[in-house]
C-alpha cells in the first residue's frame, strides 16, 4: 500500500473507514483477535538425535492467489533454506507446506500432515488466528509451533511467537526514556485491534520500567476520531505534567494525520518527546514529513538486516519480504542447538536458552511465556535522515535487551 502525503491523509483516513481495508505489515497482519485462549501448561516439545537429519515443517501462506501474500511465502521459504543451508554441523530436513492464504483450517490440516510425516517442530504459520489453531492442534501431539505472528495473546505453551513485539519495542522505548528523564508517559492509541494490544504494552512498560502513565487517549481510526482527540492530547501537554507522548498508530495512515493535527494544536517533537510503536522509517516518504522529526522509534540492527537483504537479492532476483527473515530466524535457531548437540532442542528448555540466538536483525531469545525479546537501537528522523540514538546492543544483559 502506497505512502500518503500529509494533505491527502484526510481523504485517505475517510477511504480506509469506508472500504475497511487492511494493511499487510509487520504489525498489522499479526494483531488479530486471538482464537481459542493462549495455551500453557508444562515443557513441551520433543527429543531428537542432533547427529542426525532434524526434522522441520514450515507452514507459509501461499496459494491462495494472494501477489503479497504468495510473495511473503516465498521469503519465508527461501529464507528457511538459506538457514537450513548456513546450519554447519546440523543437518535440517526442511519440507514446506501452503496453507492456502493462511487458513486455519488448512494450516491445522497441512501442520498434521507434517507431522504424520515425521516433523518434529513447526515453524509458521502466520497470523494469530491460525498460530493458536495450530498449537492447540500439536499440543496433543507434544510438538513446538514457532509461529511468524507478533502477537503475544498467543503465545504460551506450545505455541511461541518469532514477530516482533509490541511489548519487546515499548519496553526499549520506555526503558530509553526513563534514562532520558521521560518517565511521565501520554498514550494515545486507536481503538482497533492492534491498537488495543499496544496500548496494553505501553501500559506494561510504563510499569515495568518504573515510569509514570501520564494518561490514556483512545480515538477512532477516522478524520473526525483523530480531530476530537487533538485538544485532549494538546491539553494534556501543555499541562506541563506529560514528558513523551507515545502513539500506537498502527494505521498506515494515521500516524501522518494524527501528527499533523497535533502539529497544528502546538504540540510537535520540539515541544514534548514523541514515540511511536510502529517504523516510522517505513514507508520512506515519512522522512520527508516535518511533524515526525525528533519522534523516537525502535529498529533492528540495520547493519546486520542489510547484509541479509543483500545475499537474499543476489541469490533470488528480488527484495525478501520485511517478515521473510523470520524463517531464518527459527530455522537457525533450531539449527544452532542442533549443532550444540542439544537433544532438547526442540523442547521449551532448548528453544528458551538463556544465551538467545544471533538473527537477522539481531539477537533475540524465545521466553518461557512464548513471547520474545529482540535486541532493538531506537533510532529519531533529523534532515529526513535515520539517526541511531542507542545501537541495538549484541547481546542480553545490557540496557534495552
């Protein structure tokens, strides 16, 4: 979906009310509303001899006709082969299968089959929905799912999430802020799904990181939404008792509007510190918009990212899906405690190892709960330019790990 220009973010905010039209993003297609409750309950996973072939099912979501979706499949799919190719000393037996637009149904269907077939873990599927289907699937069968959503609703269990977090990136936020002297925390957050998650992390973090929540904004994902909230928020940090405000803004097209607005009303980066839970790097056209100067966001190690990128074009003609890396991440993750010689690799102790794993974007380790912790840099726009305010560190233990 193409960026918007901040004077045509009215229109646009009114189109995406009208039509309900969903956005394929990190974030976005991961959010949904969870299905069955999250599973839990005692280790799960099997045994397996690391000398010899492990076996890995990777469930992705083409064939339903879908040009993004079938493109993100084949970044899955390439991307677990890369891993399973770099797996030195471990060998991966790595058997795909389509879940047809990510279907439950057909994801539940094709994960059994899998295993029928002697898959020992899975890897995938893709949203939340049909993440939990699966797990509650494979729970009978004491198998792991590695699911690519983000959303940790989800998780637990069997089941643990490989996207990354809206609690992973509030945390970061938070955590900088609080040593940044930004402890008195403004959310504003829409009132749709994935809003509703990430106001539920910012809140966590606040907590957890000692802060303070200055206050809670919710607004419809609509022109007229965002206007109403504007003198509320304006309101507040004028009040002098609000140091950041932090925006969940997961709709492409309200975090332009949403800032504009507030531009408008006197409240801008210079004023009060902004975050955002989302990229505001992505698309590239909102470097170019003046209201989100000096905001503070999380991104992932964009030095180890680019190198990935690199190798994935030169091997396969085109760019890789911003969620393909995901499948390198839990194939190689598998792969490094194979090679280890880990005969719980596949069980919640392995998959949990303290040490984490090194991703694409990244270190990040898999937690008890099911959810992750990915280390992240939190990076500010200034000239139109991604400036790095704190590296992503390289390993855990340190601040913002």
């Amino acid at each position: 979906m193409t960026a918007i220009a901040p004077h045509r973010a009215a229109s646009r905010l009114r189109g995406i009310v009208l039509r309900g039209a969903a956005v394929l993003s990190a974030f976005v297609l991961a959010a949904c509303e969870p299905g069955a409750g999250a599973l839990t309950g005692p280790s799960t996973g099997q045994m397996i001899d690391p000398r010899q072939p492990v076996p890995v099912a990777l469930l992705v979501p083409g064939g339903s006709g879908n040009a993004d979706l079938n493109w993100l499949s084949r970044s899955l799919t390439n991307s677990a082969r890369l891993a399973a190719s770099d797996a030195q000393g471990a060998i991966i037996d790595l058997r795909v299968y389509e879940t047809n637009g990510d279907n439950p149904a057909t994801a539940v269907a094709r994960a059994n089959e899998a295993v029928d077939a002697g898959a020992k873990v899975i890897i995938g599927p893709l949203f939340a929905e049909s993440a939990n289907a699966v797990g509650n699937a494979m729970q009978g069968r004491d198998v792991n799912v590695l699911s690519f959503s983000n959303n940790a609703d989800i998780a637990g269990g069997n089941v643990f999430v490989l996207g990354n977090t809206f609690a992973n990136v509030a945390d970061r936020l938070v955590g900088y802020g609080v040593r940044q002297n930004k402890r008195r925390v403004l959310m504003v957050a829409e009132n749709d799904v994935a809003g509703r998650v990430g106001a539920h992390a910012i809140e966590r973090a606040v907590a957890r990181n000692g802060a303070t929540l200055a206050g809670r904004v919710t607004h419809p994902v609509s022109q007229q939404g965002i206007e109403g909230v504007t003198p509320q928020i304006a309101q507040a940090v004028q009040s002098g008792r609000v140091d950041a405000v932090f925006m969940t803004a997961n709709n492409q097209a309200v975090l332009p509007y949403l800032t504009e607005k507030l531009a408008a009303a006197g409240v801008t980066g210079q004023v009060t510190q902004f975050m955002g839970l989302t990229r505001w790097d992505e698309p590239a056209s909102r470097l170019r918009l003046p209201a989100l100067e000096n905001g503070w966001f999380a991104i992932p190690d964009t030095s180890l990212s680019g190198q990935f990128n690199n190798r994935y074009r030169a091997a396969h003609g085109e760019n890789p899906h911003a969620l393909g890396s995901l499948a390198y991440d839990g194939v190689s993750a598998i792969a490094a405690l194979a090679r280890a010689g880990r005969r719980d690799a596949l069980t919640t102790r392995g998959l949990t190892s303290s040490a984490g794993f090194s991703g694409v974007n990244g270190v990040f380790r898999l937690l008890p709960d099911g959810s992750n912790r990915r280390a992240l840099a939190v990076a500010t726009i200034r000239g139109g330019q991604v400036v790095i305010l704190e590296p992503a560190p390289r390993g855990f233990g340190r601040s913002g790990s």
